[in-house]
C-alpha cells in the first residue's frame, strides 16, 4: 500500500507544474515591427536621399534598420530614419531596408534609386588638355592630358567618348576610363584629325592617306579607303559616305557598310592663300549634296547619281584656316552659308537669295541654329542673327580662336573665349556662367546628354544632333 502512494506522490510532483501553470504564464510571443514606406527620394547630381516612416513595434522594442543597395548591405543596425550616397549618373539601383526589433522581428520596404541624366559637355584647349565638364554641377568631372594638340572633334556612341589624337581612343563619358585604344599611323604634333559617328559605326579621317570605319565596341576597322590630305569631316547619310579628296580635288563617294566606292565629282577650285585645301563637310538633304567650294561656289548635286542639280556663285573665293571651313546648315526651305565676311540665306531648292548680311569680319566657324536664330563666331565677336530677316539681334566681344562654332541647349550658348568656357544667355549674349581654362579653347563643343540619348553637336560636325 505505501508502495502504491509513493508513486501517487511522485506522479503529483512530476505533474504538478504543468497543472499549476496558467495561461497567463505563458512566455509572450515577439510581435514584429509593423509596415513602414518610402516617405521621399531626392537627387542631386550624383547625390541621392531616401527617408522612410517610423513603423510602430507592437512590444514597443527599439528597432534598427540595415539598408541594402543592390543586394549589399551600406549600413548596418542605424537607427535613423534616412540615408545618403553617391552613385553615378544615368544608372538605376535596387533598394531594400530591413526594420529589425531587439527581438529579432523584422519587416522591410523596398525602393528604386534612378539617378539623373548626366549633361557633359567635351572640349579641348591650345595646351592639350581635353575636358569633361559638368554643366549641372558646374565643374570638371575629368581631364585628360593629349599628346598633341586636339583641334578637331568629338564624337559619341552611347557612354563613350571616341577621342582622336595620336591615337584614337573610346574612354568612359563620365570616368575617362580608356575602353580601348587604336594605334594611328601618324604622329604630328600640332594636328589631330575628325572623328564623326552615325550611331552604330565611328568614321575616321586619316593625315594623309584616307578614312576608316570602325567599330565602336572594339575598334576594329571595317573598311579603309585612299585619299589625299581632305581635313573637314566627311558626311554620310543613311546609305552612303561622302569624302572629299583634295588631290583632284573631287567629292568621292562611298557605300557606308562595304566601303565600295559609287561615284565621285570633280570639284572646280582656286589656290588661295592656304593652298587647295577643302575641309568643309558635304550636307547632304532629301536626296540632295550641299557642297561649297574655296572658289566661291556652291554645288548642288543628286547624291544617287553625282549630277549637279545647280550651282550658285557666292563670292570670289572662301578662305578656310588650316582646312576648316565654316560648314552651310539648312532650315526648313532655307540654306545659310558663311562665306568671308558675309552670310547668306538661300532658297534650298533654286538657289535664290532670300537675304544677305555683311558681318564686317571674316568668319570661320560654322552657324548654329536654334529656334529660328543663328549663332556663330568671329575671331573678335559672338553673333546671333535673325534667321528669317538676318537681322543682328545682338553682338558681345568674345576673343577667340578662329574655328570655334557655338552649341545652343535650352536657351543656353555654349562656347570657348579668352582664358574661359561660357554659359550665354541666347536672349541677350550675357553670362550665365564661366568657366576659366587659363588659356585658349581649341575645339567646338559637344554637349552628351545621358548616354547619348541626346547629344548637342556643332554644325561642322556631321554626326546627327
């Protein structure tokens, strides 16, 4: 009988606390930390902000939170409400911010950081010294030092720049990290020569002995074609490739993909006091090549045939300085070619002079159009002139180098001067900003928008804007 208690007893005892334990007693179960959102995201530049809500803790535990940038963690345990960083312009991030209790509980939110679109504008000036400028921030985002003095142009494909001095290079719109490097045949000091793109290829203009395609990616040539010494860019269409030769001198032409050769049209010329030398690009519209000569004409050819259409003498001779030559543009039915010191605006289709101006001053550089005004350059004067009557609107004393043609973005000029970069106001010529060089700029601008989703080109460059 005892025996049987004994084990009554100690079955009570094993028993007991399990029994004698409400449900109150129970440990509390962790609640986590409730939803919480995205409260702002703002840039600026290359700088961005995130601010979130407080989510609320049910246990009222303290929460911290780890803040996640493309899957790798920034910050770790903070306790406020926001963060900042720098990335680059033009790319999109994934974000992710885990709210955390002392607990362990957790929530999260996730967010998209779309950084701006970058706004560079590339030039190059008298010491070798090529520029990348950001207009947002209004300061140098990279330099690079040349081997020779880079006079020419600038041209892109998406997020490279292609650069042609001693040796033509793709290096990075916002780093200047150098993608890849094609070695030229040529070594002089004083000249680099053009550079122009259609998107998918870039084409090379060589010292002495012809032009390339290549491409962008790799830089490897495609095709290669001879001709003489021809300085200015050459033009292209969707089909064809339009070079000058100053050997004949004559308009060669070439298909774009195959570099096989269709036709070619013997340009009439004098000697000037720069000798024989054509670096004006060939426009090319509606089926129609736009072609000034050193002797003072202007071509007007079929560009499926090489017919000449009509010609039209302007002046006497057009001097050119070192082969630049200030480069015709169209708008709408009108024509406006630069030739010595006068303007012109002509009828595209006959010729017929709607207006002529007389500027006073020999020009080379190469108008720029922008909402039914022109823009260019003098040695000693920046000009803007009424399209439709050639009326000067205004003049400002710029000093500057000879070939210098202005870009026009958003109401803003864009030019080199003396000792300074500009940022004009098209209203009336006056600063919006400058930027010093200490020294003479060399090449028209080109201003990147993005990745070249947009991309601001001066007249003479025949790389579509």
């Amino acid at each position: 009988m005892f025996k049987n208690l004994f084990k009554v007893i100690t079955l009570l005892i094993i028993w007991l606390p399990f029994f004698s334990c409400s449900k109150e007693d129970k440990p509390k179960e962790n609640r986590p930390p409730g939803e919480f959102k995205i409260e702002s995201i703002q840039y600026e530049n290359q700088n961005y902000t995130v601010n979130w809500t407080s989510p609320s803790d049910p246990d009222d535990d303290l929460i911290t939170f780890d803040i996640y940038i493309d899957n790798e963690k920034i910050v770790s345990k903070t306790i406020n409400q926001s963060i900042d960083g720098i990335l680059p312009y033009n790319s999109t991030h994934s974000g992710r911010i885990i709210a955390t209790d002392s607990h362990g509980g957790n929530s999260e939110t996730n967010f998209t950081l779309e950084m701006p679109t970058s706004e560079i504008l590339f030039f190059a000036d008298i010491e070798a010294n090529f520029y990348a400028f950001d207009i947002r921030t209004r300061e140098v985002l990279w330099t690079d030092k040349m081997n020779a003095q880079l006079r020419q142009l600038h041209s892109t494909i998406g997020d490279q720049i292609f650069i042609n001095y001693e040796d033509l290079s793709s290096q990075d719109i916002l780093t200047g990290e150098i993608k890849w490097k094609k070695e030229s045949t040529f070594h002089i000091q004083y000249d680099s020569w053009n550079i122009s793109t259609d998107g998918n290829a870039i084409y090379r203009k060589l010292h002495d002995n012809g032009a390339e395609r290549l491409d962008p990616e790799t830089g490897e040539i495609k095709w290669s074609v001879s001709v003489l010494e021809s300085k200015g860019p050459m033009g292209f269409d969707d089909k064809n490739v339009y070079l000058i030769d100053r050997n004949a001198p004559d308009l060669k032409v070439y298909d774009k993909v195959s570099g096989e050769r269709k036709w070619s049209f013997v340009i009439p010329y004098e000697i000037d006091e720069f000798g024989e030398q054509f670096g004006h690009t060939p426009i090319i519209h509606e089926n129609k090549i736009y072609l000034r000569s050193t002797s003072g004409f202007l071509y007007v050819l079929s560009n499926e045939s090489g017919e000449l259409l009509w010609k039209k003498r302007l002046t006497s001779h057009i001097s050119n300085y070192h082969g630049n030559e200030s480069v015709p543009i169209l708008n709408d039915n009108d024509l406006f070619i630069v030739a010595l010191d006068k303007i012109y605006s002509l009828d595209k289709d006959t010729g017929n002079t709607n207006w002529v101006r007389n500027l006073g001053t020999r020009v080379y550089s190469s108008p720029f159009l922008y909402q039914n005004h022109i823009y260019f350059s003098s040695d000693e004067n920046l000009f803007c002139l009424n399209a439709s009557t050639g009326e000067i609107k205004w003049t400002r004393n710029m000093p500057t180098f000879l070939q210098i043609s202005p870009i026009v973005y958003e109401n803003i000029i864009y030019t080199g001067g003396n000792g300074f970069y500009y940022a004009l106001n098209t209203n009336d010529g006056s600063d919006v900003w400058r930027h010093p060089i200490d020294t003479y700029s060399v090449t028209s601008p080109t201003l990147v928008i993005g990745e070249s989703e947009e991309v601001i080109y001066p007249s003479l460059n025949p790389s579509t804007n």
